[in-house]
C-alpha cells in the first residue's frame, strides 16, 4: 500500500492512500493554459484509465505538450483541476507527485554521460538510508542492504532491456535508442504506479523501436499505466489502449486508434498544419 501524501514546504496538497494500481487513476479536468496571449490549453480534460496506455497525439502546437507538463507537474494551469486517486493535486510540486508515483521521461535523455549506465540508475534510486548521518552512523545494515536492494534492481532493470553488458561503460557511449531504454529505466527505478513517456520513440531506430514497445506493452501488462505523447503513428498504434487527439489546446475527440484515426476533423486537423 503506497500512501501518496503530496506535501511542498509543509502545505499538504492531498492525501490518499492507494491500495492497488487498479485504484490509481490520474486525471486533468478542464485544464487552461496560456503564455502571454496564445492559449496553449483551452479546457482539455482527460483520464488516464488504470492499467493503460494512453495516446496523446495532434498536429504541432495543438497543447500536447502543455497538458503532459500539467499533468507531471512542471506546468501550473491557469484553470482546471489535476486528480490523483480522486485528489486534487493541482499545485502539488513534481517531488511530491513522484513520491505518490508519478513519474516521467523526457523527449531528450538526460543521462548523465560521465557515470557510468549503472551508476546512472542508482542516482534515481528513491531517498537511501544512507543520506542520513544519523541513521549512517547506527544502522550500517539497513543502509548496506539498501543499497544492495537498489543495485538488485538496477541490475534486474537493465536485463529486461539487454543493458546488461554495458552496465559499466559510460552512458555517453549509448546509442540514441539505448539512451531512451535507460531513460525508461531511471523513471523505474523510482517504482511508479503511473508513467508519462515523451515522444519515447524520437531518435531511436526502427529495430530498438520495436524492443522498447515490447518492455513497455510488458509492463503494461504487470499493472502499470502509461500516457504517451507520440508523433509516431504506427507505435501510437502498436501501443495505445486509448487516444486523445488534441487540437487548438482542445480534445478533439478520443477512443480506440482505428476510431479517431477514421474521424474526418482529426484528417482535417493535421492537414491544416501542414497548410
């Protein structure tokens, strides 16, 4: 049982304890974002549904973007409501959604190239015992077999995608597909019960491509629940249980790939991007 206590500075934004990761839902509700006087957002609701994944797809500047920011919490809206498990956490900073079990990639990964991919993994490792002097000082094994736990299921992450071999080499020397698989590998290691992906196909090759949609439909399968944003048509297909086409900072419409991809305003919506 996780309790997903969101605090910031002593300001308890929501509390909710979640008994399994089918009761997990994360939501955004009417969700309005402007900068300045475009408005990238303009009332988009969606639900993650637990134990699937989640498109987000549409033409270049229609909000996707935006509204993956609200929902990690990177991104305050101007207006609109942001749940976990039925609490508003709106304002809760992205630390505190993290430890509730939130957690993201980025388009661009961000490892750390000098250290090596091991390494990499163990600093996203949640709070170790040994961060405190005190219990440094007098508990020298609870802090050891944390640390041997944290190694543990590194090194587990790392097989599941065949990174094994290279757990001691640089990141730098990582191909661009093998850098997001250690992307996806560093959020995990955080045990999120829900995980953002952006554009997790960017940069990657056609066969790695392929890998990384099977360790994502796996852990799919295992209870997680994804949203993605994607430009990639054919893995949006591979992948998604569900889509939400945005446009102009609104949801177009959503359902199933085949569904929104047969809707005559979606077709219109990304030829007039492209116009």
């Amino acid at each position: 049982m996780r309790d997903a206590a969101l605090q910031a500075g002593g300001t308890v934004y929501a509390s909710a304890a979640i008994s399994s990761r089918a009761q997990h839902t994360l939501s955004a509700e009417a969700v309005s974002v402007a900068f300045g006087g475009v408005r990238a957002l303009d009332g988009a609701t969606l639900s993650l549904a637990p134990g699937r994944i989640t498109g987000l797809v549409g033409p270049n500047g229609a909000g996707k973007s935006s509204l993956f920011n609200v929902l990690a919490g990177s991104l305050r809206p101007d207006r609109g409501t942001v749940r976990l498990a039925g609490a508003d956490i709106t304002c809760a900073p992205v630390h505190a959604r993290a430890h509730a079990g939130i957690a993201r990639t980025f388009q661009l990964a961000r490892e750390l190239d000098s250290l090596t991919v091991l390494e990499n993994l163990l600093l996203a490792a949640p709070v170790q015992p040994g961060e405190s002097l005190g219990r440094l000082l007098f508990a020298r094994r609870s802090v050891r077999r944390a640390e041997e736990e944290a190694i543990e299921r590194a090194l587990s992450l790392l097989t599941r995608v065949r990174l094994t071999r290279l757990a001691d080499e640089p990141a730098g020397v990582l191909s661009g597909g093998q850098k997001k698989l250690l992307e996806l590998c560093r959020a995990l290691m955080l045990e999120p019960e829900i995980l953002l992906l952006d554009e997790p196909a960017a940069g990657v090759n056609p066969a790695l491509i392929e890998e990384l949609c099977q360790f994502i439909l796996a852990l799919r399968d295992e209870g997680g629940t994804f949203a993605i944003v994607e430009h990639n048509m054919d893995m949006v297909a591979a992948l998604c249980d569900h889509v939400y086409v945005l446009a102009e900072g609104r949801v177009l419409t959503q359902g199933s790939f085949d569904v929104v991809t047969a809707d005559t305003r979606v077709r219109e919506a990304y030829l007039g991007a492209l116009q």
